[in-house]
C-alpha cells in the first residue's frame, strides 16, 4: 500500500522591511498562513515568502506577486512586476516550484534563481545555481543554467549571455535575510524606529528600512540601527524559541552636542573609512539597490585608497553598475579599460566581455567588432567564443 502523500504545507511571510501589503492591507510576520491567491504587495522595501516548506522566494521593492491556489503539489508564483529571487532546498520532483510572469513559465530544476519583470513588459531569468526550465505556451521548453541570463524570456529567438559576478551578488543580496531564520528553534521580531526608514543591520546582514518585521532564530541578537541626520543606535536582545518580541528604537537628532567640539585653534580631523570599509559599503548599497550611491561609494575608494588592491578591482563592479544600472555605458568603457591597463588581473575575461557590451550599448560598430576580435584572440575556447563569432560576422 502507498503511503499518503503528505501535503506541501501553506505558504507563509518570513520577512518584511518598509511598505509591504497583502491584498492592499499593510501586514507584518506573524503565526497565521496567507491565503490562496493572496496578491503581495511591495513599495518601497523588500518581503520574503515561505512556499512548500523548502522554498524561499524574496520580492524586491516596487514588485507585485499573487500566489497560486495551493491545492496541488506543484507550487507557482505569478510575478506581476518587479523581481522575484527563489532558492529551494532539495524536494520530491513532484513538488515543482514555477514563478509565472506573463507567457513565461520558469520551473526550477536547481536550487537558486531570479524571474526580472520591468514597467515595459521585458522578462529575464537568471539562474545563480543549477538549473531552470524556462517555457513559453508557443516555443519548445529550454534549460537556462547556473552564470546564464535568459534576456527577453517573452520574446521568440530570446538570447542567453553569461551573468556578470556583481548581477549574481545583487540577486544573492536579496535573500540574504534567510539565514536570520534556517534554525529550528525561532521567534519573531517586529522592529520601529522613530523615525521611520532607518537603515537596520541585524548579526551582519543589511536587511533595509524600518518598519521591517521577520521570524528569527532564538538566542543572542545584535541590532545596528543608522539614519542620516541622526545618531545610530546599536541594541542586544535575546529572542526565546516562540517569542514574537516587538522593539522600539529612538533615534535622537544629531546636534552640535552629539560630536565632541574641534579644537579652536587646530584644523579639524578628517577620519577617512579604510579601503576594506569602503568596499563594505558599496556593497551593502547594492544589497539595497541603491546604485547611485554603491557608484559613489566605490569612487570614493578609488579616490581616497589608489594605491589599495581594493581600488583596482572595484573597477569591474563600478564599470557594472554604471553599465546595467545607471545606464552610463561610456563611463563604463572608462572604468573597465582602467581595470585592463592596469594590468588586469583575475576580472580580465569580465572586464573585456563586458567592454564588448559597452560598446553595442553605444552603438559603435567598429569598436565593438575590434572588442569582440581582442576578445577571441585572448579567450579562443571561452564560453562566449561561439556566440561571439556570431555576432562578429553580423557587424562585418
């Protein structure tokens, strides 16, 4: 005799941070399950979900999601708008997990993946690890799989190209927060700030602006608590297994008394972060989207640590942002050129691959055949070589 089959289980809100809604309402974590076809809401900040027990999937600001009707094995997601980042832990191939966006179904035969649905309706999947069964309802099926971004999903003939390292850390960034909560012991904590959309770091993971709301492992937590304009906040506080422990933190406004006055008759002391904090910096900036400022962050390394390592690979990351973020692609040219000059270095393959789209981005012709030529005679056997000699001989 079979046994039963044992349900998947009801998917159920892991975390928030900022304006998040369910069917309109503003929610937090709490005990109970959300309800089939419950449409997820997120403004400015971010929410995770539970779904089959194995699964996360965190939604990044301005995203819009309904889940499915839960009656099945099989467990979907239907990405309005925005990006949806999921990681699954190993399931019974029966227990299939999908994000849905438009006529793109991306099923996970891996483990992590990223579903991107911007304002015009263009759709991209990147998969971080494993694999990923992208379908449409009028192509064949295609497997996407780890370092790969399927561009235009929507769209017949849609092309795949390597995923840089920083897009893979952008999506990696967003459901950092789960590990706060993979213990089996765990509580929940609800966390305000007066004022609200204070930065909150909690045990070393940026987690984004208050309000924010989350289940958490129990035992020994530290909070660091940072807006602009006022004084930052550090708090310990310990969380028993089944605890939903609500905090409130007053952030006192900065005053003339905050800081400890100069010495009149001496200049006052500049204290420059180091190059390692700076880097920090920048990437916790790109962990919340914040591109100007993670842009802005490196620059500053570069200009107040050139001799750093850090200064000369942090070109690559600034030539990506400023590339797929800031849409600044001849900034972007500088920077990875910089990088080359200098010698180069375990970026190199990144740095000219990614010269070779600066250039199509600007539309020059020439210069992105005679990128794409230095590319080849460097790396013959790359991944990138076949589709490359492709695109070649169209722009010969």
């Amino acid at each position: 005799m079979l046994a039963p089959v044992t349900p998947p289980g009801p998917a159920e809100l892991t975390f928030t941070s900022g304006d998040v809604r369910i069917n309109g309402q503003p929610t937090l974590v709490g005990a109970l399950a959300l309800e089939p076809k419950s449409r997820v809401s997120v403004g400015q900040g971010h929410a995770c979900l539970a779904i089959n027990r194995q699964t996360d999937v965190c939604l990044d600001a301005n995203t819009e999601a309904v889940l499915d009707d839960q009656r099945g094995q099989a467990r979907t997601l239907h990405l309005g708008r925005g990006r949806a980042v999921a990681v699954l832990e190993k399931r019974p191939a029966e227990r299939s997990f999908s994000v849905i966006a438009g006529s793109v179904t991306a099923t996970a035969l891996g483990t992590a993946f990223a579903v991107e649905r911007d304002a015009h309706g263009a759709i991209q999947v990147s998969v971080m690890e494993g694999r990923v069964q992208v379908a449409r309802a009028d192509t064949a099926a295609r497997v996407v799989h780890a370092g790969e971004q399927l561009q235009n999903a929507h769209q017949n003939g849609a092309a795949s190209r390597q995923t840089t390292r920083a897009e893979n850390l952008r999506h990696w960034a967003l459901v950092a927060p789960r590990r706060l909560w993979q213990a089996p012991s765990v509580g929940i904590l609800h966390l305000e700030t007066a004022p609200h959309a204070a930065s909150v770091t909690l045990d070393g993971t940026a987690l984004g602006s208050t309000p924010l709301s989350l289940v958490l492992a129990s035992g020994e937590h530290q909070l660091f608590v940072e807006r602009e304009g006022h004084e930052a906040q550090r708090e310990r506080f310990r969380l028993t297994p089944g605890q939903e422990r609500r905090l409130s933190l007053a952030l006192p406004a900065e005053t003339a008394t905050s800081k400890p006055p100069a010495a009149p008759a001496a200049p006052a002391m500049v204290v420059v972060p180091s190059a390692q904090d700076l880097l920090k910096r920048a990437r916790t900036l790109v962990g919340h989207g914040d591109w100007q400022g993670a842009a802005a962050a490196y620059q500053r390394l570069r200009s107040a640590h050139p001799q750093s390592p850090e200064s000369h690979t942090v070109l690559v990351a600034l030539g990506q942002l400023q590339l797929d973020r800031l849409g600044q692609p001849r900034q972007a040219l500088r920077s990875f050129d910089a990088y080359l000059k200098a010698g180069g270095g375990g970026l190199a393959r990144e740095a000219r691959f990614s010269s070779i789209r600066a250039q199509r981005a600007l539309g020059d012709r020439h210069a992105e055949a005679r990128a794409i030529r230095g590319y080849l005679r460097q790396y013959p056997q790359g991944v990138d070589a076949a589709r490359l000699t492709r695109r070649l001989t169209e722009l010969e």
